[in-house]
C-alpha cells in the first residue's frame, strides 16, 4: 500500500488563515472567540462565537463564483486554493482523474437556507433563488473544489456530524494508499453562525452559557457549560508519499493511521463508558503501525461540554491505560470554537503543524481541575516537544467516532506495509 503525505495545508479559521498565523496563534494561546459581529444576535441565548473575521472570498477567486456560493462553501474554496498554492503544485504535475475531493459539512449551507426561507415566506415562490439549492446542498464544497481545478476523480461530501472532516480525510486517505487516486484535497468547511443554529444549540443545552467570550470555552475545566460555536474550514493536500518525495516537496508530516467506529448508544450523548472512542484511536494507532507508548500528543475533540470532556478522558485512559497521564493532551477547540464538520480538519491540520515545527498547543482558558478529567491537558502554555507520533480525535452526534494518526516526516519512501514491518 502507499504511504501518504500532507504537502499543503489551507485554513481559513478564527485564529488565522494560513500556516504561519495559525502557527503563532497556537505557540501564542491567541484566542478567535468573540461577540459575534457579523450576526443579529438579539434575542438569541448568546452572542459568543469565533468568526472568521475579515474573510474576502475575491482574494482567492472569481467574485462571480463566490456570489453562487454559500459561506461554508466560500470557506472551503478559499481553503483548497491555499492548500494549493502552500503545496508547490501547479497545473501538470498531477493527473486530474487520479485527484480527488473529499470535503465534509456537518450542516452544509445553512445560511442559504434560512435567507431563501424568509424570501419563501415574505415575497412568495417566485422569489426563492434558483441556485438556492445548489448553494444549500453540503456535497458543493467538494464539488466546487473539483470544478475549480478541474479534477475528475472522486468528488465526495462525508457527512458525520463533528467528525465530518476527520472521515474525509481519512477515507482519502485510503483511496490513495490503495491506488484509486495519487492526491486529494480533503478536509471539513462549515458556516453555522445562524440564527436558527444558534437557537438549535442552545435550545439543546449545547452552548457555552457564559458572558465572557474570555471564559466561554473552557476544555476539561470544571466550569465548563458547553461549547462556543464557530466557522472555518481546513484543506489538506495529500498525496502518495513516494510521488512527493519525487517532486522535491515539503511534507509536514505523514497522515500514518485512521480508525472510525460508532459509538450506538444514543444520538447526542457519547457513550458513558468512551469504548467508541477508544476503539477508534487503537484502530488508528495500529493502522499506523505503532503501539500506544508511540504517541506523543493527542489533539482531542475537547468540546468543553460536560459529558463530551469527561468521556473523552476515560477512552483515553481506555486507550493508554496507566500511560495516559504521561501521554499530554489540548483541546485547540479553548482557541478556536468548535467549527463542527470542520473541526476535525482543522484540528488535523493543526496536528501536521505541530509535529512539523516541534511543539503541543495548549488548551487555553484552564484554571479550575475536574476531578473527572484528570490528564495533562498543557495547560494556557505551549509546550516545545520533539514529536514523532501524534493523534487527532473527532466526536459527533450520531456516535460517530474518528481518529487519525500523524507521523513525524521521512525521507524514505517506502510502501505502508515496508513501514510497518520496520
């Protein structure tokens, strides 16, 4: 089977919108959350979200497009485009049929749909656009990316809630180490800033209760009261490792393992005793063909809501048994909001940075231990480290669990199955 690199990264987030933003962001504990801005939050439970401010889809391409586009779909463009040009590739070096797009949203359009409904309600049939569902649809990220480069391969949109950007990056994954493409962009964009949204989440009890956007988001702290919403979206190029090496290119790492496992237990709540999860990040570690005492850092799913922080902590303490309080953890979501079905890209993408220029986010705004959750969590300081192995977790509704293993970059190009047996 074929090895895989990260040869580009694309973000557009909270705390920046491109490697070495994100970067600096993460090394500093800078934070995105905020009032909403570009929202009429009146009468809503809360104003706290992290935004990507000053976002400008005409810095990326065509205005016409971006006016066909929803905002999550935006996202996404102007995050394959960056991804793109951080890759060192350029038309010709790669065989469109033998490149896919796989781009995950949790909600897809959703902003599109509220807007038209208003039209449907206030002016009548006649009004409602006719690329109102075009615009709406989730798998357009993914297809607009595809129109966009030209790329003929597989086009897809994996929809698994919160762990939407972690499956398709992995599931392209496995369509290059088994032969089916060479490259693909993958990743998770999402634009849930809405009201009906907002009002979903808070309705469910889902949502930070907090006034201060300083204290809104607070992972594995005991005062934590749910999440903070945000947007974004994050784009990978992968390619076969052997195909990268070949071309000179910079790899931030390899994308080395990926378990996914449904928890069956009930549509919002994880289960109790995190067997999902664990299984999931095993499944990972051993695709990638390491042990447990391999992994350096884990970026966990760390949404900053009371069940999802304590059953996270115990799959972890499942996954590592007494290794886990040596094993340190963060939740980049203290930082970022949670970007839903485009959190798990984001968080991988962090993951690739953070094994490639050697250091552990913090998980940011901690002051008050849980007695549940009782890992290393880096607390408010990140940490220089010398990664060899890292892991990436992702949780959604539904019981769908995601985890992808990162390995520290070689020059050897060996095939999957020559690594393992080394």
């Amino acid at each position: 089977m074929n090895r895989v690199a990260i040869t580009g990264i694309g973000i557009m987030s909270p705390i920046g919108c491109d490697p070495k933003t994100v970067t600096a962001s993460l090394l500093e504990g800078v934070s995105g959350i905020g009032r909403i801005e570009g929202l009429d939050t009146a009468g809503l439970g809360t104003d706290i979200g992290a935004e990507v401010r000053d976002f400008d889809p005409s810095a990326y391409f065509d205005r016409r497009d971006a006016r066909r586009m929803d905002r999550f779909s935006q996202l996404s463009m102007a995050a394959a485009v960056s991804a793109y040009g951080d890759s060192g590739l350029n038309e010709g070096t790669y065989e469109p049929g033998m490149c896919g797009s796989y781009i995950g949203s949790g909600i897809g359009g959703m902003k599109t749909l509220e807007e038209e409904h208003k039209k449907l309600l206030e002016k009548g049939p006649d009004r409602v656009s006719p690329l109102f569902i075009p615009m709406l649809i989730g798998n357009m990220a993914a297809g607009n990316v595809s129109n966009h480069f030209r790329i003929t391969g597989p086009s897809m949109c994996i929809v698994t809630a919160c762990a939407s950007g972690a499956n398709s990056i992995g599931e392209a994954m496995r369509a290059i180490r088994h032969g089916y493409i060479d490259m693909a962009f993958a990743g998770g964009a999402e634009a849930p800033l809405t009201r009906a949204a907002i009002s979903g989440f808070w309705n469910m009890n889902a949502l930070s209760t907090a006034k201060d956007p300083s204290s809104a988001s607070l992972p594995f702290d005991k005062r934590r009261s749910g999440f903070v919403i945000g947007e974004g979206s994050a784009v990978l190029v992968l390619e076969r490792y052997d195909k990268a090496l070949e071309r000179g290119a910079r790899i931030y790492a390899e994308l080395a393992g990926y378990g996914c496992t449904d928890d069956a237990y009930h549509i919002t709540s994880p289960d109790p005793e995190g067997k999902g999860a664990s299984r999931a990040m095993s499944l990972a570690i051993r695709d990638a063909g390491l042990t447990a005492g391999d992994i350096g850092y884990i970026n966990a799913h760390g949404t900053s809501t009371p069940l999802n922080d304590r059953y996270e902590t115990l799959a972890i303490k499942k996954t590592f048994g007494d290794t886990a309080y040596d094993v340190p953890v963060s939740s980049t979501k203290s930082m970022t909001g949670h970007l839903l079905g485009a959190a798990g890209a984001l968080e991988a993408a962090f993951s690739a940075l953070a094994l490639y220029e050697g250091f552990i986010p913090p998980t940011t705004n901690y002051s008050e231990p849980d007695p549940d959750c009782d890992l290393d969590y880096v607390p408010n300081r990140a940490r220089k480290a010398d990664l060899a192995a890292v892991i990436s977790n992702s949780l959604g509704f539904g019981g769908h669990n995601a985890c992808l293993a990162l390995t520290k970059a070689s020059v050897k190009a060996g095939s999957h199955k020559e690594r393992e047996g080394r």
